[in-house]
C-alpha cells in the first residue's frame, strides 16, 4: 500500500459515532519519495478526503513518508514516534489523541 491508498483506506474506516457533533479538519504533511499533503474533513457524520490539504486545518501532523507507512501498518506506535520526534503534531492537540477512535484499524 502506498502514501495515498493509505488516506483513501481511512475514510472508509472512518468511525461517525466517535465524531458527534465534531467539525474539524486534520492534516498530514508527508515528506520523503511519497510527499504529500492530506487532509480529512469530518462534518456532520461525515469524512471526506481532501488531497493537496487545506489552508488552516485544526490539526497537522508531519511525518516521513517511510514513518507514515510504518504507523498505518501498525509497526509504529504514533506515541513512540511522537516522543521520539519522527512525528510532530501542531494545533489541537487533544483532537489529535482522537485519530485511533475515528479511524479504528483492525490490528
């Protein structure tokens, strides 16, 4: 799988009950060979893919593309990397500890 089948996979995990009465938007700034921005919308139940992201999401995350890959998959813990400085988080932090509810995974 790669950086953008990534993405699109998320919006079909997307969890609408974790996101009652949630407008917010989040981004992932990926650099390396697959960079990229992407950002999910969720409004009104709903999650939508906005690739290309937008002007001024709620919260950002950036990270390598190979680190990307790594979390998606499950072998990176998001914690572990965050602490570690392999991902930086900007905005709304507590929306951000909020991704594995919206986007539960099946591990």
């Amino acid at each position: 799988m790669n950086v953008a089948e990534t993405f699109e996979t998320m919006v079909t995990l997307f969890n609408p009950a974790a996101a009652s009465n949630m407008n917010k938007t989040f981004q992932w700034n990926i650099t390396g060979e697959e960079a990229g921005v992407y950002a999910l919308k969720i409004a009104d139940g709903a999650c939508q893919l906005i690739k290309g992201g937008v002007e001024k999401p709620d919260v950002t995350f950036n990270l390598s593309d190979q680190n990307w890959l790594k979390m998606a998959e499950g072998k990176l813990d998001p914690q572990s990397a965050f602490f570690s400085g392999a991902l930086k988080v900007t905005g709304d932090i507590g929306l951000a500890l909020k991704v594995p509810q919206l986007f539960p995974t099946p591990r």
